[in-house]
C-alpha cells in the first residue's frame, strides 16, 4: 500500500496517528537534506526515548537474570534446564546491549539495587518461598552476576 493511502487527514499529528509511518518519513526527509521539513522537536524527544529504553531494558534483564539466580540457588532440588537457558540469554543479552552502547556499561551497577528488589518479588511469588527467606540486599557482586561460570548454590552437573 502507498504510504500517501495511510496518511492521516489534514490536521493530524503523523507522529501521534502511525509512529511507524512517520518514522520513514522522517528518515527519507532527513536523507534528502530537507531539514527544514523535518519534524525536529519530534526527532529529539524519540532519539532521547530510545536511549531511556535501552537503559529500561537493561535493568529489565538484570532483574530477570538475578530472579533466576535466586530461584537457583534457594530452590536446588527444583532446578530446570530453562531456568538455565535465562540466565545464559539474559548475560548475553545485557553484553549484547553494552556492546552497541559501551556508555552505558556502569548502568548495571547503578540499577543493581532496584533490579534486585524487583527479582526478590518475583522470585518469591514464582517458587513460593517467602520474601523474608531470601536475602535483603543482593547477595552476588555485579561481576559474579555476569560471569559466565557463576551459578549460586550447590552443583548439579545434571543441570549444568
């Protein structure tokens, strides 16, 4: 369908009606050196987003990772594969994202306190064991955290 046939009538905000639209109407405006028709106060607020969502979602991952830490240590006898399978993907994914922006690799410790707070609910509601029963503040350094290697508790190499 051509973009014309998806516009919004006249006096509609693109950027508030189809964000995707505006998007690649704002990249061809951009690449055609039209910066006078570019909408600039919309360009800025999104480029300011999408660093505040890269920075959401690493403390989102954090978060899940920790949880999953947690449930492996305080619940060994009910270890499974998949409770593996997110601590793998969420440390390759925090590298992943530090990697494409590298200034934001303090960002991890700066969260750590509010990404465990947020995993220590979680964790409890998942596995049932009461909050009380799961240490305060986070028990694992950031660079255990991400260390490949690293699995709190008792081995099972069955698991490993």
């Amino acid at each position: 369908m051509a973009k014309a046939a998806v516009r919004p009538p006249p006096g509609q905000d693109l950027h508030e009606t189809d964000l995707y639209l505006w998007t690649q109407a704002q990249a061809a405006l951009l690449r055609a050196g039209r910066w006078q028709d570019a909408d600039l106060n919309h360009l800025a607020e999104e480029i300011e987003s999408l660093g505040g969502s890269q920075k959401s979602e690493i403390r989102n991952r954090l978060a899940i990772l920790i949880q999953h830490l947690l449930k492996w240590e305080f619940q060994p006898q009910k270890r499974k594969y998949g409770w593996r399978a997110s601590i793998v993907e969420q440390r390759l994914q925090i590298d992943g994202l530090l990697d494409v922006s590298p200034s934001l690799k303090p960002w991890p410790e700066a969260v750590l306190a509010k990404a465990y707070r947020l995993a220590r609910v979680r964790a409890a509601e998942e596995t049932g064991l009461s909050e009380r029963g799961l240490p305060e503040t986070c028990p694992y350094s950031l660079q255990q955290i991400m260390d490949d290697g690293f699995y709190p508790g008792p081995v099972e190499p069955d698991v490993l």
